[in-house]
C-alpha cells in the first residue's frame, strides 16, 4: 500500500500546474493537495519506521510482537488510503468532489483514520479557501481546470431574426429607428451543483454566488467612472 500511495504523490507532484486557460495537460489543483496531504500522513509512519528500526539495532533480539505493536495502527490507514486514492481515480472525482468523499471519509469510528483524513481534506481547503478568496474579495473565477462550484454562465445561442427584418408581416422596423432589447439575464455566473461540497449548505453556496458578482459590478462601475473622467479630462484639456 505504502509504494502505490508514493507512486500517487510522485505522479502528482511531477504533473505541471498552469492556471493559464486552456491547459489540457495541467494537473487538478485538488488531486495535488490530496497527493500533498496523504504524504503529509506518511511522514508520521515513515518516522514510526525509523524509529523501529533504531530499536532493532539496538536490541537484536527485539520480538516480533513489538513490530507488529508499533505499526499496528497503519495496518488499517494505509489500506484506507490506498482505498481512498483509487476511489478518487476510478469514479473520477474532481475538485469539489474530492473534498466531499474525504469529508465522508472523516465519518469513522478508528481515531488514527479519523485524523489522518482530517488532515488530508484540511489540506485540500487550502485550495478552496484560495478560490473562495479571489471570487469573494476581487470578483475573480481562478478555476481553469472546472473544479470550483462556481462557472461561467453558458451564453443562449443567438435567435435568427433575418426572417422577421425581410418578411412582408408588417412587423419591420421603420428606417432609423431604435428598437428596444430584449431582456436577458444579468447573471454572468452559476451555480455546478455537482462540484457543490456535501457538507456546505446550499444557501451558503449562493451567497457567495452572491458576493462575488456584487464585486465584479462594483469594480466595472468604478473602472466605466473611472474611464469616463478620464475622457472628460482629455476633452477640457483639448479646448484650453
């Protein structure tokens, strides 16, 4: 178990990341933060081997029992995470999915289980909580690979109105006139239910839909007034 969840994380930290749009060949964000994590998990049974290894040195006639005593705990935890890894790759979970399979994970009755996936999803957060920074405080989507909950809303496709300006039905408009939009939708972004956490309640998810979106009118008001005075500005200086 040990080698395969190793061949994980060396396969995740060799793979590039690239927040560059387009990137068919860059690694999710949240399968490195789970690569990171579990060898954060390891460290503590690699420092449990070193120790044990110390101690049959220094006493050659150390018993079996007290091998099997001292990595008695990882003779659970590493099969569950080699479990867990696999699960994550064969249902191809992604982002947010992720964080909720490790959060369903922490649901157990073995303490050294519990913790070490605690640890792990509390690793993943990291990437969460530096997406939900960006949306929230500058309006900003760094979600390339689609992992975050949040996306760009899919533009309708345009209707065909070329009937309707040559047709004979009287509804064409007059010749130099203006005719009113139609109305569309303001939101720019929605909602992936599918990437939303398990455990975050869906109210707490549009609230951040919410806030984001308020940040991103408010700076392109104040970018527009911003523009604005500065065309003002150059017209003055041209009639002086």
């Amino acid at each position: 178990y040990y080698l395969q969840l190793k061949s994980f994380i060396s396969e995740q930290s060799a793979a590039a990341v690239t927040l560059a749009p387009e990137s068919p060949g860059s690694s999710s964000l949240y399968l490195k933060a789970l690569a990171l994590g579990v060898d954060t998990v390891l460290d503590s049974y690699r420092q449990t081997l070193v120790r044990v290894e110390q101690k049959c040195i220094s006493e050659p006639q150390l018993p079996l029992s007290h091998l099997q005593h001292q990595l008695e705990d990882y003779q659970q935890l590493l099969p569950s995470l080699d479990a867990c890894v696999k699960l994550v790759h064969r249902n191809k979970l992604c982002g947010c999915q992720i964080l909720s399979h490790l959060h369903q994970q922490c649901s157990t009755g073995i303490p050294i289980i519990q913790r070490a996936y605690e640890r792990v999803l509390a690793t993943c957060h990291g990437v969460l909580y530096k997406q939900l920074s960006a949306w929230m405080l500058h309006g900003l989507l760094l979600d390339y690979q689609g992992e975050f909950f949040i996306e760009a809303a899919r533009e309708a496709p345009a209707e065909d109105h070329g009937d309707q300006s040559e047709g004979g039905d009287g509804s064409e408009a007059k010749e130099g006139t203006v005719q009113p939009l139609e109305p569309k939708s303001t939101s720019l972004f929605r909602i992936e239910h599918s990437l939303v956490p398990s455990y975050i309640p869906l109210r707490v998810i549009e609230k951040i839909l919410f806030v984001g979106e308020a940040v991103q009118i408010f700076q392109s008001q104040a970018q527009a007034q911003h523009t604005h005075m500065g065309v003002g500005t150059m017209v003055l200086l041209r009639k002086l």
